[in-house]
C-alpha cells in the first residue's frame, strides 16, 4: 500500500502560534522600551547649572574621616 500525502491546508496567518511567539515576544521589548523611557524622562534629575563649593560644614567631617582612613598607619618608635 502506498500512502498518498495530502497537501495541507493553508491556515490565516493569525492562526499560527510561531507568528504570535515572534510578534509577541517583539512587542513585549517594544513596551518595555517605551515605559523604560517614560520612566528615565519623568523621573530624570534636575540640572545644576551653580557650581557647588567646595568644603561646606556639612561634609567636613566625612572629608576628614575619609582622609583618616585613607593615611598611612604612623610608625610607633
């Protein structure tokens, strides 16, 4: 017996899951991509257009700790 093959019958486009896989998957990286940028332009930092001084009293301790850590051990006679 020989076994006759039957063409298969064509099938709509939207009716093919590895269409919807591809597209779906591309649109998910395209929504992605919109709310990431939404989120970085509305949540972005304001510009400093002022330099800001150096030493202030505020951070002055934390430069001197940081020197502090930072300096060689001293050498005990």
């Amino acid at each position: 017996m020989q076994s006759q093959l039957q063409p298969m019958a064509e099938v709509p486009w939207w009716r093919v899951g590895t269409m919807w896989l591809v597209v779906g998957g591309l649109a998910v990286v395209v929504a992605g991509s919109v709310a990431l940028a939404v989120t970085a332009w509305t949540g972005a930092d304001i510009v400093v257009l002022e330099a800001p001084a150096a030493r202030t009293v505020a951070t002055t301790p934390a430069l001197q700790g940081r020197n502090h850590a930072a300096a060689p051990p001293l050498a005990r006679p």
